[in-house]
C-alpha cells in the first residue's frame, strides 16, 4: 500500500470511507467525475462534481464540438485529474457518450483527454443503452421492461429481461435536439417524435412487440420530472429514485407539465435552470413513448450509465447480494452496528416478532441494523435523524412502505410509538404495527445483556398463541432487571399478549436452538 494510501488510512478519507473507484461522465450536456466508496454493490458517493459544458449543444447545426465548450470541458477534466491524482484513486473509468462519438472533432478531442493520462472509452449508442440497463438492473433485482436513458444528444432504448439487457438502440431524441422536433403545436412535436420511435423498431402497437409493463426513466431531466411530481403530491419523501406512477398519472404529470414554462419551473426551489429548460419537451417525449411503448407504469430510476458500468463490472456473487443489505450493512457498521450483531439479533428476536404479512426478513434485518446504529447518535436529536435515514437515505431496492416500516422500527427501539405523518402516510397500519413490533423485539434484545453476544446466547425470546416467553440461562438470571422488564411489558402489550420468564439450565437452552 502506498504512503498516500496508508495516509489516508489513517485518516478515514470521506467520513470513514475510502475513496476507491472514480467514473468520468463525458456527457453531451455535462462533464462529469464521480467518486464512489464502500459496497460496490450499493456505493456510497463521495464525491459528484459536474461542469455543465453542453459539448452537443452545435451538433446538429455543424456537427463539431464546440471550440468555448471543449474548453470550458477541458479545463473542468483537467481538475478531475488533478484531484485523482491527489486522493490517490488508480480504478477510474472515463467514458464518452453521443456529443463525442457524434462530432467531427470527436477524434481530436479524445487525443487532449489522452495527454490528460485518461484512457477515454467511447461509447456506441448500443452500448450505452446496454449499460444503462444494467443500472437499472442493480437497481430494481428482477426488472422486466424497458429502460429509456435519456441524455443531451441521444436517447437510449432497450430491453431488459431475465436479468440482461437485449434490443439496445440509439435515438437521436436528447434534449439537446428535442427542440428540433418542435413545430407551432406540442402535438405535431409529439408525431414526429413517434414517427421516430416507430421507425427505430419501438412501436408496440405495429411490431407486436411486448418488452414489457414498465418504462424505467433514466437520466437528469427524468429526475427532474419526478422532483416535480412529488412536489404536486407533496410527497413524503424527498428522493425521486424508484418514484412510480400508473400511465393515468404519468398523462396527469404531463398535462401539469404542459401548463408550465421553463420560468415557472425555475420558481421550484429543487429544479435547476438547465432541467427547467428540457422538461416541457422531455414531457411531449414521454407522451409520444407512452403511445409507443404502452407501458403499465412508469417508475424513475437514479441509476444509470455510471451505476450500470459498476454493476456490470462485479463478479456474479457480488451482483447476488441484496442492494439493500449491503448498503444498510456498510452505513450501520460505520455507526456501531456491526452486520454480524445485526444478524444475531434478527435471529433472536424472530420467534416474538416474525416478518410476515407486510415485511420480510431482508427488510427485518435491515430495520435491526439501523436501530442499532441509531443508538449512537446523541439522545436529543436522535429520533429524528434516525428516521431521516429510513425515509431519505438512498437506499436500494425499498418502497416507501419499506421505508415507513423502518421508520417504524427505529422509532419503537427508542420507545417512540407515536409516528410521525410523514411515516404514517406512506404505509398501511397493519404494516406499521408490524414494524413497532420489531423496534420493540430489537429493544429488548439490545437491553437485555447491552448488545453482548453472550446475552443472546444464554436467554431465547418466543411467542406462543398468548404469551410471550423469555426463557434465560441460570447462569445469567440477573440480567432480567427491572428495564429489561419493562421491556418485556412493551413488547407483550404490543403483541396483545401475556409474558412470563422462565429461569432454566443453561443446557436446557441447547434444545430451543434445535427446535
């Protein structure tokens, strides 16, 4: 390991994390350099820094890159270097996408990123479109359907199915050229825009081709569509990531769209300039794949090209992992909540507080490790920044009633059960007791013997038709103090149950771990 690498060791680069792969973006409209750390299977961005370029923006009137963009380009890549070069970072992966493929120029611009030390990638629209998939495919295990990235200078279709990308293509419908399509009425904007889409193979209605029920919408400006969405709703949650909607309500979306101008849009505290700009097109383009594609649903993917390239760079075992759990399990073992004392505890509390009906075991284990790790944050601001993690953080592969429920769960650990709205709006109160339930059942096994693992193997907590039975070692009989009664009240009261302890040998406790 190098001096750098120990150096920065030492010093827990990033808040704990290590900076371990960085990707470039060159984009049509941005340049962008990215820097991941933690799990690779959910990374942890640690550092996303973009200068807006708009190296396509004279693609379709000249065909070249622009002279004042590749150097505004160049000057921001120069940086990138030089902070990668700094932080130490060997695996980095440029990668170039329709603005330089497209140009005349492409070629010399790619000999400057060379001189940088860069080892420039460009990628062909299938290509692109391919990996976009694969994003999408880390993002959202077993999606079926179709994923449309759309980006500056082009817009990237294909299928994904059975876990792979197939029927890539690339359109020329980015943002960037979107203007092009335009006459004095949207809908005339909107046939052409079909015509296109039909002429490349992506016409559902005349091909007879089904790539799916769901239309995954990748890419800044999508993103920004569903900010905008949510703040129609006034939606409980603040990430757009996984956003989903029926065609109903993708046309209400649009129409709302269709109502507003890029200074309107701008007037929306979360919508930059730039996205305020593309998405009244980017709303008639979607209006034209919606008649297309017929999908079922909509739902807005955060994960892309740059995601799909470190997903599709794992081995197959990594790509198994759940996204979910190894992000949660990196995040809280940076907290004081270790995944193997998070299993532990799962497996503890299981028999009182089962995952069924609304949760599972993987959303369960989840909940049990950042409960654990909410623990560690100071008392008094402590409720709401754990449940700011539940509902906020960006996880992977969770709904909002996933969220809600480990919300539920954090807040129960810290004998909180009056949940907050914003949490009780985004589930069923079937699903929220459940929840309360396992905060409760995570409580007593934190309490019990303060998080030793000795206490979790002397003592068995089950739920019997109508009682609750904590069954500890002779050994350890006086860890049942009077907290850990109390405890014991909560959980039974919640369930609707009785309780009792039973003090019995410590080899009598051999036979529950059989059963």
């Amino acid at each position: 390991m190098s001096l750098k690498r120990r150096r920065a060791d030492r010093e827990g680069a990033f808040s704990g994390h290590l900076p371990e792969r960085a990707i470039i973006d060159i984009g049509s409209n941005t340049v962008r350099l990215v820097v991941y750390g933690g799990t690779m299977r959910a990374p942890t961005v640690l550092l996303n820094e973009k200068v807006t370029a708009k190296l396509g923006r004279d693609i379709g009137s000249t065909g070249a890159l622009a002279d004042e963009a590749v150097e505004l380009a160049m000057r921001g890549l120069s940086r990138f270097v030089l902070l990668l070069d700094d932080l130490g970072i060997k695996d980095i992966e440029t990668v170039a996408t329709a603005a330089v493929r497209d140009a005349s120029n492409g070629k010399q611009f790619v000999a400057e990123l060379k001189k940088l030390g860069l080892k420039p990638r460009i990628l062909s629209g299938e290509e692109e479109g391919e990996i976009s998939a694969y994003g999408v495919l880390g993002a959202f295990p077993g999606a079926e359907g179709i994923v449309a990235d759309l980006g500056g200078g082009s817009l990237e279709l294909a299928s994904v199915k059975d876990g792979v990308p197939a029927n890539s293509s690339s359109l020329p419908l980015g943002t960037l050229r979107l203007p092009d399509y335009r006459a004095n009425k949207p809908d005339r904007m909107v046939a052409s825009l079909e015509k296109v889409l039909a002429k490349a193979g992506w016409d559902k209605a005349s091909n007879g081709k089904d790539d799916g029920k769901t239309l995954y919408l990748v890419g800044g400006t999508w993103r920004a569509m569903a900010v905008y969405a949510m703040l129609l709703q006034g939606h409980p949650l603040s990430d757009p990531h996984g956003l989903s909607g029926s065609v109903d309500e993708a046309k209400a979306l649009i129409k709302a769209l269709s109502k507003e101008t890029k200074d309107t849009l701008k007037e929306h505290d979360r919508i930059s300039s730039m996205r305020a700009e593309k998405l009244p097109d980017a709303a008639l383009l979607l209006k034209a794949m919606l008649a297309k594609l017929s999908p079922e649903r909509i739902v807005f993917s955060s994960w892309g090209l740059r995601e799909g390239l470190l997903f599709n760079g794992l081995a197959p075992e990594a790509r198994a992992q759940d996204p979910l759990l190894a992000g949660v399990s990196v995040f809280a073992s940076q907290r004081g909540a270790p995944a193997t004392l998070a299993a532990q505890m799962a497996g503890w509390t299981v028999r009182a507080s089962p995952s069924e009906g609304k949760g599972d075991e993987r959303l369960r284990l989840a909940a049990t490790m950042l409960a654990l790790a909410s623990m560690q944050i100071e008392p008094n601001i402590r409720m709401p920044q754990a449940i700011e993690w539940a509902l906020h953080k960006r996880w992977i592969a969770i709904d909002g009633e996933g969220r809600a429920m480990l919300a539920a769960a954090i807040a129960a650990n810290g004998n909180h059960l009056d949940l907050p709205e914003e949490v009780r709006a985004l589930a069923s109160e079937d699903a929220l007791e459940e929840a309360l339930c396992w905060g409760l059942a995570i409580r007593l096994a934190r309490r019990l013997g303060a998080r030793s693992r000795r206490s979790l193997q002397v003592s068995r907590l089950r739920a019997d038709e109508d009682q609750l039975v904590l069954r500890l070692a002779k050994s350890h009989e006086a860890l049942f103090g009077l907290p850990v009664e109390k405890d014991m009240k909560l959980l039974a009261g919640k369930l609707g149950l009785d309780w009792q302890v039973e003090i019995v040998a410590d080899d009598a406790l051999d036979h529950d771990r059989e059963d």
